[in-house]
C-alpha cells in the first residue's frame, strides 16, 4: 500500500512537472495572440488633401503637392502622442499611408480609431510635427520672406473645404473638423483656392 502511494506520488510529480512548461506555453501564445488581435475600428473614413505649394521659377509658377507618406505610421514620421492608444494596426488614429489612388494631385488622410472621438486636421499636423496656420503652414509663411525670390510679397495661404461636391468655402485651420464627405486644399500662392465670385 505504501509503495503504491509512492508511485501514484511520483506519477503526479511527473504529471506537474511535464503539465507546467505546457500550461506556460499555451499561456504564452493565449496572451500573444491576443496582444496582436486587431482592435475594431469605430471610426474608419478618408479625406482627401491637396496641399499645393506654387513656385515661381524663372517667371513660371508650378505646384507641387507636399504631402509626405507614411505619417503616423510605424517606422515613418511620428512626431506626437496623444492619441496613440486610439490607433489600429500599429496607426495613430489619424495618418497618411502610401498611395494616391492614380490621382497624383491629390493624397488622403485616414481616420481610422478604436474610440468615437472628432479628430482634427491640427490632429494630424501635430503627428505630422509641422506647423497648420494662415501665416505659417510648413515653414512657407504669408507674408513670404522678401530674401526668397520664389514668391511675390502678395503669396498667401488658402484652406478650401468641400463637403460632399457641395459649395467650396474657406476652411477652419487648426479647428478643421475632419469628417466623413469632406474635401480639403491648402494653396500657398498668390490667387488661394476660393472660387472667384
């Protein structure tokens, strides 16, 4: 009887002893695997945005769309955090991913987050690490400073919003809600981007 106690003993002692770095792995891949399940988007739209910068090179003026790829996600330009915790995939909740969709005019801003929260387009110039205003909006500043030949003092920056192919009309800057339907264009130019009326 005492030696069969001994064996049933040593057979739990096996029985843990095996069990445990099992039940550590199974553990281990539960919590990874729910670390790395995607959280659900409340919020998942795009905006379009043309960000023209006009030049004048020998007496021709040409636009160039400035908007880089890849802010406010991981790996590329990241330069804020306070809705980090909102984000999906690896994104700050509002971001600029590659692509143009074929239009080279234009790009997109996502807005893409676990929580229904308004974001801004200040939101995603502070990811962006760039200045948003009438006077200065990525270091081009209205008035132009008279030592850059490439502008006459008359440029200016113009904030152009659409929504839903209705009328153009100015935008709101750093409160510029960004929603879905909406349209936006920033010019720095010396004619803006509002309709002539």
């Amino acid at each position: 009887m005492l030696r069969r106690r001994s064996e049933v003993g040593k057979r739990r002692r096996k029985l843990v002893l095996y069990s445990a770095p099992l039940l550590a792995l199974a553990l281990l891949f539960t919590v990874y695997y729910f670390a790395t399940l995607s959280a659900q988007a409340k919020i998942d739209f795009t905006v379009p945005i043309a960000i023209q910068i006009s030049h004048l090179v020998q007496g021709q003026a040409y636009v160039s769309n400035a908007l880089p790829v890849n802010v406010g996600i991981r790996g590329g330009i990241w330069a804020y955090h306070q809705y980090d915790s909102d984000g999906v995939n690896g994104h700050y909740p509002v971001f600029a991913s590659e692509g143009t969709n074929g239009n080279t005019s234009y790009s997109f801003i996502h807005v893409r987050s676990t929580v229904n929260r308004t974001y801004t387009l200040q939101d995603f110039f502070n990811v962006w690490g760039a200045p948003l205003g009438p006077k200065n909006t990525l270091g081009y500043t209205a008035p132009p400073p008279t030592s850059d030949t490439s502008y006459t003092s008359d440029w200016y920056w113009d904030m152009c919003v659409q929504f839903n192919g209705g009328r153009i009309h100015e935008g709101i800057w750093g409160n510029q809600t960004l929603v879905p339907g909406l349209g936006i264009v920033l010019r720095y130019s010396n004619s803006g981007c509002l309709p002539i009326t």
